[in-house]
C-alpha cells in the first residue's frame, strides 16, 4: 500500500485498507510527532470492509500511552 501523500488506513488480520467514512485530518495534526503521517498509531474500529476499503461506523485514537502497554 504505497500513495505519494498521507492517506488513512487500518491493518485488519495483517492486511491493510484504505479508510472511508473519517479522514485523516478528523483525528488531530497529521504531521505533529506523533500523528498519522509520522507515526503508526491504534485505534477502536467497527465497520466493515466493502471492496476493499474500509467502512468506518465508528473510529476511536487510542492514547499514545495506552499503545505502549
């Protein structure tokens, strides 16, 4: 999954999908140290893959504290 700019996506089961339904810019600074352009980050998802994209019903950033447990 290569693109010449910052797009979001979520690793389901080892595979990775493009996100509809959130953008990027939806969940803070993309390019601040620790956001989606510089860094992987977690999230709480639910919704559905539909032709290969990812369908977000919801999206929740995980702190970046509780990524390191």
């Amino acid at each position: 999954m290569q693109s010449g700019g910052c797009d979001l996506a979520v690793k389901i089961d080892g595979k990775a999908y493009y996100v509809d339904g959130t953008k990027i810019d939806d969940h803070g600074d993309a390019h601040s140290e620790h956001g989606f352009c510089n860094a992987v980050r977690k999230a709480e998802v639910t919704g559905e893959v539909v032709d290969g994209r990812f369908q977000a019903t919801s999206f929740e950033l995980l702190p970046v504290s509780e990524e390191k447990k």
